[in-house]
C-alpha cells in the first residue's frame, strides 16, 4: 500500500530512502554510509533503480526536536525540491 503524505496545506510530497555514501575509490578503503529519508517537493518520476546515484535538487537539512510526556527526541529532516539520475 502506497501513502500518501501532504504539508498542513494539502500539497502532496513524496518520500524516498537514499543510502548516501562517497563513491568509492579504487585502492582506497570504502567508507561506510547511511540511509536517509528525503522528502521531496516533486514526484521523482520512473527509471531510478536500486543502486543508482542521483543528485537532489535545492536539498536542505533542518534539526528537530521534540518533547513528549518529559522524554526528548531530536534528529534531521531532509528536504528536496526533486533529484536527478546522475552517472
């Protein structure tokens, strides 16, 4: 099942998981990553498989930080206008 995710003003964004990493370097030891989660402003469209690099478009990060019942949680949003296949 597929959601779908809206700001308070009812426009649609879509959501997607990147592992972002450094490109690896032949001879060189390869560094570990992370995955993420970025929303995105734009529908990214077909063709990004699995193991793709992309590029986002205008991305941001913003730190949040919440309280709820005397226990906090705080991490970063990602946010991107769109992303782009890149080779």
């Amino acid at each position: 099942m597929e959601e779908v995710v809206t700001d308070r003003s009812g426009v649609q964004h879509f959501v997607v998981s990147l592992f972002a990493k450094k490109r690896p370097v032949e001879g060189q030891f390869a560094e570990k990553g992370e995955e993420i989660k970025v929303t995105l402003t734009a529908d990214p469209g077909e063709g990004f498989e699995e193991g793709a690099y992309v590029q986002l478009i205008d991305a941001t990060v913003s730190p949040w930080q919440t309280e709820r019942n005397g226990r906090y949680a705080s991490g970063l949003a990602y946010r991107a206008a769109g992303m782009t296949p890149q080779i």
